[in-house]
C-alpha cells in the first residue's frame, strides 16, 4: 500500500507549545496524523494527513460497546536525531489486543514504516528539554453503522501525536490507595488488552483516590482481593531486600514494555528479579519489618514512578521514610537515558529514524 499525503500548508500549522516541560498530559496535538481504514477484509486508503476531527453517524458501533483499542509510546529527539523506544513491541501488542476484542491485524512492518514516515514531516513537534518528548497514540475503532451487538466489518486505525513534558511534574514519591472495593479486570475477561473499557471503569476507583489525596490506585486481583496487580495504569515492582518482585503476566495484567525492559535492565546490573504473586499482606509486613526497601509503578508515560505510601484498610504506610530508592533512581535514570539515545543500547531496544 502506497501512503497519500496532504499536507497542511507551512503557513496555516499551528504555532509549537513554548514551554513544553510544562504542558498538560495530552493537551497539544500537532499539525498531522496518520490513518487508514478497514472494509471488506483488508486495510486501505493510508493517509499522512491534518489532524481533523472525525464524523460519525450516531449509531457507529464503537460508540455504544467500546470496541476499541489503543497504543501509547514515545519518541524522543536529540538534536536532528529521533529515536523511538521498542516501537514494534507496541504494534504487537495492539494486534493481541485486537485478537482479544474481535478487531483485524495490522502489519506491524507497514505500521511501523506510517509512523516513520508521519514523524518525518513532524519531526519539529518533538520536543528536546530534558524529560520531554513526543507521545504517540495509536488507536483503532470500530465504525460500522449498526447497533445490533456483534464485531464490526470496519474499523478506522490512527495515530495522533501529543508533545509532553514529564507526567509526574517531580520525580517523588506519590500515595496510592490499595482498594479492596474496585477490581481492575478479572480472569477471563480484558485486562491483559489496551482496550477503552478498562479505562473506563476505572475512573471511578480513580476519583475516589483522587478525592482522599492519593494519585493512583493499587488493584488487587478480583477473586480474593489478595494478591497485588497493577497500580493506575502502570505496573508494580517492589524490592524485598536484594529481590525485585512484579507480578508475573496473567490475563488480568497489562503487559507492560516498560515493565519487561526493566526486568532485563535490572538483571544485566546483577539485581535478582522474580516474576512471582505478590500478597499485599507480604508487602504491609515487608514494610513494617523493613524488608522492602522500595516500591515503583512502571509504564510508558511516567516512565518509572517512585511510590512513597501505601493506604491499605484504613492505615498508611511508608516505604523506607518516603524517599526515593537507590534501584528505583538507577533505573530510571537508565532507561530514560537509553529511550533518548544518551546510554547505550545494549539490547538493540532503540530505533532511530533517519
Ligand atoms: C499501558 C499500560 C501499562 C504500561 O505499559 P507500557 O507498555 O509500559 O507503557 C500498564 N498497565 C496498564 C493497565 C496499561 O494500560
């Protein structure tokens, strides 16, 4: 498939934010965006085009039953160098997401190459400051005209660009609350898939949190509100002495890129990692004992976020006095640093667009 362009002509783009540190999470967005569309079986009409709005007529099917999904990644610029972070990884897993919800493949190869091509002629949107970079959201949706419940005949793929500073404004530790009222997702059902129902359900454990004072919510598994799983919309580590512990890939856990790549950053520096069930008694009795000596969310838009607090049944704790862990820092600082090409890339993880 060849790809169309229209672009919007130099004299009619929008003007670039001029504090992008300090931009609002997905507020900006730039002059263009990719997409294509899907009817009788197969992809077509691939188009690097203006960012515009969509019409739809009322009863188009994502907009009653949620069949949808979505991507998010980041591309970082040093000077005339733009790299991207594992982007295939991505594409994999919006097609496991689409398996899941009924929703076709995409090619990862012609995917990749539109988003390539998109960030070539957007290439001033990404921002270069420290801690900023570009956030790229590829979704698919699921347009056919029909209310009948059954999987759609045609979708529309897109990716739209978003220039962002840091999501958490300062590396510090943040409270979560640990719920024992709202689970996440359950076995058998989407939690493993980025798909728009699980965000959905989560706003209200999220505004409950956001109402006592704390940033995220912690979700244990929805069977016997016992093990821990993911934090908002990151993974969780925590460290038991000298042990990293997430827990392992279920199909009610997001499997995070982010996640697997400081699993094997953590290994290479001699760290023990064990993807293991985690209770979150263990964790309250490794606090109150001192065995944990840090915990972090882990995911594409925070990146790593040091967790300082856990809220749990009414009682709060503190993990290692509230600062910021030695591993929790280290990795951090690596991972960011290889993402923007600065450290080196021993796993082949970056992609630079040239
Ligand atoms: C996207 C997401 C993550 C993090 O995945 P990354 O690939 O690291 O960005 C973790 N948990 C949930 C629920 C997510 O939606």
């Amino acid at each position: 498939m060849d790809i169309k362009f229209e672009l919007v002509p130099e004299d009619q783009r929008k003007p670039k934010p001029n504090d992008p540190l300090n931009l609002d999470f997905g507020s900006a967005f730039t002059d263009h965006m990719f997409s294509m569309k899907y009817s009788d079986d197969c992809w077509h009409s691939p188009l690097v085009g203006p960012y515009t709005p969509f019409s739809f007529d009322p009863a188009t099917l994502c907009l009653h039953y949620g069949q949808g999904i979505f991507e998010g990644m980041k591309a970082y610029r040093r000077g005339d160098r733009v790299f991207l972070f594992r982007p295939e990884k991505n594409f994999e897993r919006l097609n496991a997401s689409a398996d899941r919800m009924v929703m076709p493949q995409i090619s990862v190869d012609f995917v990749l190459d539109s988003l390539k091509q998109l960030l070539r002629v957007e290439s001033d949107w990404i921002p270069q400051e420290p801690g900023t970079s570009l956030y790229m959201r590829p979704t698919m949706i699921a347009t056919e005209v029909r209310l009948g419940l059954r999987s759609s005949h045609e979708y529309i793929f897109f990716i739209i660009l978003s220039p962002v500073g840091l999501y958490f404004k300062d590396f510090v530790p943040v409270g979560i609350l640990v719920s024992d009222k709202y689970a996440r997702s359950a076995s058998g059902g989407v939690g493993f898939a980025k798909t728009m129902g699980n965000y959905a359900a989560s706003l209200l454990p999220g505004k409950e949190a956001a109402e006592l004072g704390f940033s995220q919510v912690m979700y244990l598994d929805s069977h016997e509100r016992k093990f821990i799983e993911e934090a908002g919309t990151m993974n969780i580590f925590i460290l038991f002495d000298d042990e990293l512990v997430t827990p392992p890939l279920t199909d009610t856990i997001l499997p995070g890129i982010t996640r697997d790549s400081l699993i094997q950053l953590a290994r290479d520096s001699g760290t023990t990692v064990n993807e293991r069930s985690v209770s979150i008694d263990e964790v309250v009795e490794g606090i109150k004992s001192g065995k944990v000596l840090e915990v972090f969310g882990a995911g594409t838009a925070a990146i790593v976020a040091p967790i300082g607090t856990l809220f749990y049944k009414g009682e709060s704790f503190t993990v290692a006095d509230g600062e910021i862990g030695i591993i929790t820092q280290r990795l951090f600082d690596e991972l960011i640093g290889i993402q923007c090409g600065e450290k080196e890339d021993r796993h082949g993880w970056v992609v630079e667009i040239s």
